[in-house]
C-alpha cells in the first residue's frame, strides 16, 4: 500500500525542566491533547537531528528530520534561502544568510532579529543597502523580516568563513564574535577583511537611516553567516522511491531545502514565521497537499522565535496554538484515513539559554499499523521510554512512507 504521511514539525519546542514550572518542560506544562494522542496510539523515541561537527541551526536539523544527511550534503544556509527567493547562483557566487540586528551603543550583540523588524521596514532597508553598497562584488536580497541574504560574486571570495550563529550570540561583545578564515587560502582572507569593511560601512549608514529612528531595537547592523555555493541535493523522490512530498512553510531556510529537493513548496497567504502566522491557512493547504503527495512536511516556526527571545509564556502559547490550531484539525479532517502522523521538534532551544543544542528531540509517530506503546503523553521525558527507539538519517520518513 502507498502509505501517506504527514509531519508535524514544531520549530524549537523542545526544552530543558524549568524549575518555575516544577520541573516540567514548557511542553510537559502545557496541555496539548492532540499531540498526546499522537504518543498514546502509536510509539514514541528520540531522533537525532543535529550531528556532530556541523553547525546547531534549522537547515541541518530540518535536513536530518527529512532524511537529506547534512553529514554528506550540507551546503550553508545562505545558498538553501538563495534557492527559495530565486536567486540564480553562478558557480563562482557565495551566499551568506543576511541577518539585520540590533547591536547597542555599548558593541553588544543585542538582538538577532532587530525587535523582529517587520518585513516593509526590513525590504525598505535592503533595497537601501543594496542602492548605497551593492555593485559586481556584492548585492543585497530581502527576504523575511530580518532573515535576509548577501551574495559576493567573483573567484576571489571564498566560503571557507568562520562565523558565529546570531541567536545563538546575544548579548555578546561584536570583538567576541568575530568572522575568521576557516582556511589558510588568499580568498578566505580577503572574503573576512571585504566582509568586515562591508559591515562597518553598513552600520555607519543604518545608523543614521530614518527607518531606525526611535526604535528600541533598531536594524543598525548587518550579520552575515552560513555562507556556502549552490546546493545540489537529492530529490525526494529519488530518496524515497517515486513518492511525491510538499513543504509547507512560512520561511525561507525550509522553503529552499523543499526546492532543493524537488519537494512541491506551498505558500501560504499570511504565514509570518512568528506567532501570528495563518494556521487556518496551514492546515487547509496541509490537507488539499495530500491528496496528490505523499507526505507533507508542515512545518511552523513561531515557537523556535519565542524561545531566542527567552519569552516562556509565549512559548507556551506558541505550544498551545501549534497543539490546537495546526495538529487537532488535521488529525480530526483525517480521522479514519489511511494516514501516518508524526509529531517532533527539529532541535531544542532551552528557554533558559536561548539558543539550540544537540540534545536528540522527542518524537512520536502513529498510523493504522502502528503498535502503541505504553507512552501515552508527548514530552521530552518520556519519549526515550518509548519502543520507537533512537532515529537518525531517513529512517523516520521510510518508517512513515513503510518502505
């Protein structure tokens, strides 16, 4: 039988025992039925999404969940979000994720996102970058709210680039976080101090620009990290023997790894990547998907976001709204169906540190051949309890696909 699927991907949501919650997770703490449900009729385990010596970010992890092997194929962010917005890369062409952030007066790394700069203000001051610096070495691409991209052409740039992760950062000194050569080539050299003048010449103008006036957390400053060439994944239907799978998301970094793989990417009116996304909409394009698809990768963002701002009330609020407004309706409209169902994160980020770690997720998956186990909740906890066992590579989405 062509057995379809369905992944619910919770961005960021799992975590460490919080002593204000007595010693439960914000997951354990919130009530979420649907996902219980999902550990109750069926297993649960753990999965190992973020591999040693490759960086703690949502394009591995994203990659490992799908069964891409980052080990082998991990190309930097910069060139998967290049592929999503379209942009063309030449062979000689190297993308950077391109972060607007607020550093305070003081040359503290502040905040990765610049108060989650809104995307009108965010493409407004790209296209300004791009006006006052871009030329036949650099140009400048907005994409989401501070998640945007910088593109160096030419032979003499290099992706062999040390760099620090932005979110993983705050409240850092910029003379703590510095960008190095990750080789001893003239190009890596010259990318660094060509980088460098770049970001001083970027903030000087941010700065001063009167899209920053009087804002808290001003985009006064330009970050570029996880830079890399033009990918070349494996299709998922070559990966999972024909079988046909659609992403859905409201970012670029999970957007470019679907196009990269010949995945079908559905947009979504109104998804934002933060708490006020379209879920509604989510679930309707989710389930129109699986009629022609067979697994359907529906990802959400928002409580990734909430957990780098160090918010645990709006994390549990993230939790709650992902639980009951993107996992309920779709398990109801499918009830019956000949569907496997799986619900995990693609990496922790503890409230209290803000930022990932490699702690294997929880995972639970359930279907009409599946077994349960005696888990009957979703947790962190009590999903290494479980008879799922410990994943890793493509044996999740072959085990939902029962190849």
């Amino acid at each position: 039988m062509n057995r379809k699927a369905v992944i619910f991907l919770a961005d960021g949501m799992a975590d460490e025992p919080l002593e204000e919650l007595g010693g439960k997770t914000p997951l354990e703490a919130v009530d979420t039925p649907a996902m219980d449900s999902i550990a109750k009729r069926g297993v649960s385990g753990t999965f190992l999404t973020l591999p040693e010596g490759l960086p703690t970010s949502s394009d591995v992890a994203n990659m490992s969940v799908l069964g891409y092997y980052p080990e082998k194929n991990y190309p930097g962010r910069g060139p998967i979000e290049a592929v999503s917005q379209g942009i063309r890369l030449a062979d000689d062409d190297v993308a950077f994720r391109c972060n607007l952030v607020y550093v305070s007066p003081d040359g503290v790394l502040r905040d990765y996102s610049a108060g989650h700069v809104d995307n009108e203000t965010a493409a407004k001051l790209m296209a300004a970058l791009q006006e006052k610096f871009g030329n036949d070495d650099v140009t400048f691409h907005s994409g989401v709210s501070y998640r945007n991209l910088l593109v160096l052409h030419g032979r003499k740039f290099s992706d062999k680039v040390n760099y620090f992760k932005p979110d993983s950062s705050q409240d850092i000194p910029l003379a703590e976080l510095p960008l190095t050569p990750a080789d001893d080539s003239p190009e890596a050299a010259y990318t660094v101090e060509f980088l460098n003048r770049l970001c001083a010449l970027a903030a000087a103008f941010l700065a001063s620009h009167e899209l920053n006036a009087g804002k808290a957390s001003p985009a006064n400053c330009i970050w570029p990290w996880s830079p890399g060439r033009r990918p070349n994944l494996p299709k998922f239907s070559e990966v999972y023997e024909g079988r046909r799978g659609a992403i859905i998301s409201a970012v670029d970094v999970i957007k470019g790894i679907g196009k990269c793989s010949d995945m079908t990417v559905i947009e979504v009116p109104g998804a934002t990547g933060f708490i006020d996304t379209n879920y509604a909409g989510k679930v309707s394009a989710a389930l129109a998907a699986l009629k022609d698809h067979d697994l359907v990768y529906l990802h959400v963002e928002a409580i990734d976001e909430c957990s780098h701002l160090g918010d645990l009330k709006l994390k549990m609020q993230a939790i709650s709204d992902f639980d009951s407004k993107i996992v309920a309706p779709v398990l109801k409209a499918l009830e019956g169906k000949p569907v496997n169902f799986a619900v995990l994160p693609d990496h922790p980020v503890p409230i209290k540190l803000r930022k990932h770690t490699r702690t294997p997720v929880p995972v639970a998956i359930c279907g009409p051949e599946i077994e349960p186990d005696a888990v009957e909740k979703f947790s962190e906890t009590l999903a290494p309890t479980g008879k799922l066992g410990f994943l890793k590579g493509n044996q999740l989405v072959r085990k939902l696909l029962e190849l």
